[in-house]
C-alpha cells in the first residue's frame, strides 16, 4: 500500500503488476504498473527502465535519494489528514456526480482518455444512482457499461473483462485477465440489469461468471488470480484470429460470426481480429454454434499462464459479488459457489484467529498460508459475510460478519484521526504506517469499511460500528468532491449514510414469495433479514426482530432507524412500500 500509494503520486495512477524501485532502506524513488517485454504504446521496455534506473542510481545517487525523501513525506502526509466536522450529506454526492459529468467521455463511455481502465467502484456508484433515477447518471452508467461490453475489453467468446483498454473505444486490452475487476464487473452488471432491464448486462454477468467458475476455480475452493496477457510470448495471441482462420474453423456459419463479431481482412490488432459486439445477433442459434466452435478452437492453442496465488481480498470480492448476483439473477449455484469460497478463507486463511493474506500449492506441494491481512482483507471478509447472509441468512455469516468487523477495528482503526490503517498493529513495521484512502484497483479498505460497518450496525443495534464508520468517511468527506473518481465506493458510504438505510425484516412460513422479490430488486440502501421460523434468540441478536418471533402469516416490514410503515403480507405491497421510500 505504501508503494501503491507512491506510483499514485507518481503517474497519476495505480494498479497491478507494480513496478517500483527503493533505495536500501526501503524508500520508494520511481515506479509504474506494467512496462511490456519490448516498447509499446509510449512505454519503454522492462530492460530499458532498467538501464535508465541503474544509470541514474550510478551518476545521481543524491538526487534520488532527495527525491525519495519528499515523496515519502508526501505519502506519509495521507494518513495525517484531520476529520472533516462538515455534515455528509446529499450535496456531497450531488457534487460528485458533476465532477464526473465533466470528465465523461459521451461517445465511448468511461472517463477521460486512453489507456482506460473499468474503474468499477466509479461506476458501481452510478448505478447506485441510476437506482435513485438520477438522470445525470443514468446515461453514464449505460453508456459506459454498453461500450466496456462491446469492446475487445470484454472477451466476448469465454467471457471476463481485461484489465484496461489501451484505446479509448474499448477495442484493444491488455489482454491480462484480473480476478479483482471481474468480480467487482460481475455484481455492478447484475446491479445495472435490476436496474435498466437491459438484457445484454444480464448476458455479461452470467458470461463472467461462467469464466470465474470455469477457468479461475482453485481445487481447494478458491480462485487464482489472474490470467496472463501472453503465450508463447506474444501478448494477446491466444485471443486473436485471423479473417481466413475463421471461415475455415466456422464453414457456413461463417458469414454470422463475422457481422456479429467484426471481423476484417485487416484486422483491428496487428493484423488479426480480436473479436467485438460490432452487431446484434440476428442468427442466434448459428451464433451460438459459432461462438462454440471458436471458442473450442481457440482452446486448442497454448493457453496463457496462470497466477495460481488464492488472495483473501480479492477472493472475498468474489464470493460477495456471486452472492449478491446470485441473488438479484436468480442462480442459487453462485450463491453456493460464494459459500464455497468463504468456508475455504475461513478454514484455510484463518491462522490462530488471525485472517492471513495469500495461500498457494505450490507443484503438488504442501500448501503455503503466508503474510498477516491488511485492513482491506477483513473489509471483503466482511462485505462478503454480510452478502451472505442477506442471501441465505445463515446465522453463521452474521456471526462471521461481528468478527471481522471487530478484529478491524482492533487491529486497524486510527483512535487518533479517525479511520483505518492498511497494517494491523501487530505488523511489522514500515517506512510509514499507511492508510488506504483512495480506491486503486480495487475499494480502499476505509471506503469498504465505511459502508458494511454501517449495515453491520443496523443489523445488530452496535452504535460503535457506525461510529467507526463515519469517523472513517469525515477523513475524506472533503476530498470527495474534488477527486470524485477516486472514492466510488466511499460515495456508496456516504449515499447508504445520506439516504437512512431502508431496515426490511420478513417473517413467517411461506414469506419466500416476498424474500425473492427483494432479491430480484437492487435497492441502493438497504438491510435485509428474513426468518420463516424466527426465534427469542433470534430477536437477542438482531434487535430488529424484537416484537416479531410469531407471526401468523407472511409479514414484512420496511423500517428506517426503527420507524416501521405498516405490515404488509404479499410481495406487491412490500415492493410498492419499498419504491414509495426510495
């Protein structure tokens, strides 16, 4: 995080790999993401950087080093910042929204130029308010979403979104795939279908998830973490055809393939043609027979690498993104997939009560459990244990869920400023203490904590896990509308707090009806708990219960800090109740 924060400072950007040189002791002096195995679209070649770093090191040694003093200071200056004493408030995210309005780019979606990168925390929140029906974001969300989708950034065979576009029409990626974004893409296009009914979101998120649990499935009930951009050392060769190759693997249903997937004799990479929603299928059983036979075909060639590395944060991401998706698309496997996942980081990654960071097998070898979790491995822990339980209600997860929520803050809280550091106070010791304020590829630690400690603390009456929450979002509130693109998930803190959470409890045999129509609606705001059979003890460990252990019939309520609308007893009046306090 430390060094993160530094390429930030650098380049203006982060993300991984990261690539970033220190002196001895530890102080970072230049750094970057990716630099390609030769020069490439502006950048110079991993061996290049490394003779201009060994030279500069060699004849200016002292600059270096100066230059690695100020920019530590810097970075050490982010966990310093003073809690903001200004309400959060509508206004702060009415703000936000202009800044991204004015840096949307219209045509192609996305923000600013090339290289573009998903950036899905920024677009999760639109369509947190497209869910609102702001018309302001609706058209950024779509646009967006629709262009990502269409391009060679979305591999439109197997399914799962690369890691940024080097172009700005999403034609091109670096053809690295990344657990981290399709996660965080799987559930913000399950959100945006529930939302538009556009079905073409729907046909992503069910194609990236074919991808996640097909290719990226650790035998032990992880997930691996990326895909390579290469083989055979040439990055995107395994994604790409030729205009001749595919009328010979396709025969007569050539023709289909190539309108709908744009190929050319000249190609849109070098040459050959990564494949792209250029048209809407008109032939759709010859599409999909087309689609079957390049996809087998394509199986046929040296697959690029795998990172078999199971990473507690981003596999959390994903058992929450699956749990949630699952729901709102109405596929019980995902939800039974994301279960998988988190008894495994619970059985695996949980070492003498302490929530560990990697595991790998390495060669048939015995397994590897390594490196003390960062405060962002207990915030995915903890988002994901509250997707499940809103999904299976499960007690355990809510039980899990308290867990991690208190481990975080003991381990990680600033009791001085207010939010949470990146190291536990059980870690070694750093250059600086960080504090992970800004998303980067995936939330920051404090915008994730920011939100679940606050549904956490409606779910179970504990005022200190809100409080901790809001100490975490005073610590940007300020920051937010000046650099809206840098705190997507922040913003969906600070809506969930703006906007009084809606409470939804649904009890008695036969509420399934009422529970599934919930599910089948994203609801910006909101906790949901639902017991066919609730008990006493129930009510002791979820106050929202209180009053309502023995119900004669399907009833729900919709709630906000306790206020209740009268009970309703059918799916109909529950979701009109529920449209009426949007």
């Amino acid at each position: 995080s430390v060094y993160m924060d530094a390429v930030q400072a650098m380049s203006g950007q982060g993300g991984w790999p990261m690539t970033v040189f220190l002196t001895p002791e530890g102080v970072p002096f230049y750094g970057g993401t990716y630099f390609p195995p030769q020069p490439r679209h502006g950048l110079p070649s991993f061996r290049q950087l490394l003779g201009a770093i060994t030279e500069t090191w060699r004849t200016k040694r002292d600059e270096v080093e100066r230059q690695g003093s100020q920019l530590l200071e810097h970075v050490g200056q982010i966990g310093k910042l003073s809690p903001s004493e200004d309400d959060i408030t509508s206004e702060v995210l009415a703000d936000a929204l202009k800044g991204f309005s004015s840096s949307f780019d219209a045509t192609s979606g996305g923000f600013g130029g090339a290289p573009k990168f998903p950036q899905p925390m920024n677009l999760d929140f639109l369509v947190r308010s497209a869910a609102r029906s702001n018309a302001d974001a609706t058209p950024m969300a779509e646009t967006t979403l629709g262009a990502m989708s269409s391009g060679g950034m979305f591999d439109q065979l197997a399914g799962g979104f690369a890691r940024y576009s080097v172009d700005a029409t999403w034609t091109v990626p670096h053809f690295e795939k990344m657990l981290y974004d399709n996660a965080q893409l799987l559930r913000t296009y399950a959100r945006a279908f529930a939302v538009t009914d556009i079905l073409r979101f729907r046909e992503v998120a069910e194609m990236t998830v074919h991808w996640m649990l097909s290719e990226m499935r650790d035998e032990a009930g992880g997930f691996c973490s990326s895909l390579d951009a290469d083989s055979e050392g040439i990055e995107g060769k395994f994604y790409v055809f030729e205009l001749d190759e595919v009328r010979s693997v396709l025969g007569d249903d050539a023709g289909v393939a190539i309108e709908h997937f744009g190929f050319t004799d000249h190609g849109n990479f070098e040459a050959a043609n990564i494949p792209v929603y250029a048209a809407e299928p008109v032939e759709v059983d010859a599409l999909h027979r087309a689609r079957t036979k390049l996809l087998a075909h394509r199986n046929g060639r040296v697959r690029p690498g795998t990172d078999s590395k199971v990473l507690t944060s981003w596999n959390a991401l994903g058992a929450a993104a699956l749990a949630e998706a699952g729901a709102l698309l109405g596929h019980a496997e995902w939800i039974g997939a994301a279960r998988e996942t988190m008894d495994f980081l619970t059985s695996t990654l949980i070492v003498d009560g302490r929530l560990m960071r990697s595991y790998r097998r390495a060669g048939g070898g015995e397994p590897q459990v390594k490196h003390l979790g960062c405060a962002e491995d207990y915030a995915f822990y903890l988002e994901a244990c509250l997707a499940l339980w809103e999904t299976t209600f499960e007690v355990v997860w809510l039980e899990r869920a308290r867990w991690a929520a208190g481990e975080a803050i003991r381990l990680f809280q600033d009791e001085d400023k207010g939010g949470f550091f990146t190291t536990g106070s059980d870690a070694e010791a750093l250059v600086v203490r960080p504090k992970d304020l800004f998303d980067n590829a995936v939330p920051s630690a404090n915008s994730a904590l920011a939100l679940e400690l606050q549904r956490l603390a409606l779910l179970t009456g504990v005022s200190a896990y809100e409080d901790a929450a809001v100490r975490a979002m005073r610590v940007v509130r300020d920051f937010v509308g000046r650099s809206p693109l840098g705190f997507g998930t922040m913003l969906g803190a600070m809506d969930f707090y703006a906007h009084d959470a809606l409470e939804i409890v649904i009890v008695g045999e036969g509420s399934g009806e009422m529970v599934k129509a919930v599910h089948s609606h994203y609801i910006p705001s909101k906790v949901l708990i639902a017991f066919e059979h609730p008990r006493s003890e129930d009510a002791g460990a979820i106050p929202l219960l209180t009053g309502r252990t023995d119900p004669d019939r399907p009833t729900a309520y919709v709630c906000r800090r306790g206020a209740c609308d009268l009970p309703v007893h059918d799916a109909d009046a529950l979701l009109h109740q529920i449209e009426s306090a949007m």
